[in-house]
C-alpha cells in the first residue's frame, strides 16, 4: 500500500552536510563539566529524539534511568574507584603511569546521570531480525545512544560514557528490573572544554587511526 504523503521530505543541502560532518567531528566523550543545570525540557527532548533511532525489529528497546539519589550517585562513584584501581594494576611500567594521569570520568560534576538499558525480552518487533543474533537489541540500544551523543553535541551539551564500572555492582546499586540489561552509565553536561581530537589522543594515550580503520577488506 502506497501511503499519501503528508509532509514534504527535507531535501538535505551542501551546507548542511558540511555542517553534520562538523557536528561528528567535533561530537567528544566529555569528562570535564561545568556544574550548571541541564533543563529537564532540553533532556527530554533529546531523549524523544533518540525514539527514531534505528532498532532491530522495529523494537526499540532502549531504556533510560535517571540517577538523582546522592546516596546512588555516591556508589556508582565508588565502583568506579573500585574498577579503575583493578584496570590501573592491569598495566605496568610507563603505560600505567600514562593510565594514572588520565581523566576517565566526569561522575562528581555532571549534573545529569543517565544510565541506558536494552529490554532484551521486549514483545515490541515479535522478535523480527533477532532469532539468530539476540545481541542485536543490544546494537540496538547503542544506536540510540550514539543519537543522543550527537545530538546533545548539536545543544553544545557533552556527554561521556562511563564503561569503568562493574556493570552487576551497577545493576544493585540501581535497583534496575531484572529484564534490563545494562548498557551504559552516561555522564551529560554543559562541557569546560570543547576539542576537535579525542582526549586519550591529546593525552598521548592512543592516537587515532583514520584513514586505515575505515578500509574494508575486499571478499
Ligand atoms: C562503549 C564505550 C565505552 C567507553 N567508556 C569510557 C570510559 O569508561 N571512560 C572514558 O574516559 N571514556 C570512555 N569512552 C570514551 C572513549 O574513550 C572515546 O570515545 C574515545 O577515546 C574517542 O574519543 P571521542 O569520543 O572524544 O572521539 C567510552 C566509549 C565507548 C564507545
């Protein structure tokens, strides 16, 4: 069935694509935040936004907590503590010196913590596309994410994922529904800074690999 078109498709112009290609290049996983307020109408608009986001069946399995409590706050802070002690004792010799001097989070500023979820037993889709690879409402979930990072980048907001966290520890101390994974533990927040390199590259951690991570193999 051929449906009646009510709205005129946007035709996307030369500025705007230079524009978006600005927007990737200078979207950033932020750690340093000013202390400032984020309005709760700007996240929920961001966050309706993300409800486009490409899913695998059409199942949108993206869910979203808010962390408020201090006392929550204060233990997602510590398990942060707890893992980047064990990750820095991975390492030895000048990379663990390197590893020390990084910033790999912004918990204790941001003013918005948001963790993402994915319903992996959802209804919504009847299972369309994930029969054989149920991983795919995960990949799913990070669709969602990568749309909120730009288009909280579009606002001038940052935002910074926090994956150093031991994610059953996470699921505890939030009391999440057993059907949720967890996926991510989001910092957002108006940015000290703004960069067009990532910070583990300006910190001479590892440099990024442009031209030679894009080249696909030829079958
Ligand atoms: C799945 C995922 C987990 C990440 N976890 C962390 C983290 O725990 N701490 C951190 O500082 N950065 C984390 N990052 C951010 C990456 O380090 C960052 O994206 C990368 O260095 C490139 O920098 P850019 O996002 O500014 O381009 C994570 C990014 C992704 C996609």
């Amino acid at each position: 069935m051929t449906g009646e078109a009510t709205t005129r498709p946007p035709r996307f112009d030369a500025a705007f694509r230079a524009q978006f290609a600005e927007l990737v290049r200078w979207r950033r996983d932020v750690r340093r935040f000013r202390l400032d307020a984020v309005a709760p109408e700007l996240l929920e608009r961001l966050l309706a936004l993300t409800a486009c986001a490409p899913s695998v069946g059409l199942s949108q399995p993206w869910r979203y907590v808010l962390v408020e409590s201090d006392e929550r706050r204060h233990a997602i802070r510590d398990n942060f503590l707890q893992a980047n002690k064990a990750a820095l004792e991975g390492y030895g010799g000048e990379r663990q010196a390197r590893y020390a001097r990084l910033k790999l989070e912004g918990l204790s500023q941001a003013p918005v913590h948001l963790v993402v979820c994915a319903d992996e037993t959802t209804a919504q889709g009847h299972g369309l596309g994930r029969q054989t690879m149920p991983e795919t409402i995960r990949y799913s979930v990070v669709a969602a994410i990568q749309t909120l990072w730009l288009a909280a980048r579009a606002e001038g907001l940052g935002l910074g994922w926090v994956s150093i966290l031991d994610p059953g520890a996470v699921r505890s101390a939030l009391d999440l529904p057993p059907d949720w994974t967890f996926i991510a533990y989001l910092c957002i927040g108006w940015p000290e800074e703004e960069h067009d390199d990532p910070e583990l590259e300006r910190h001479g951690w590892q440099e990024r690999t442009c031209a030679e991570s894009v080249k696909p193999l030829k079958r």
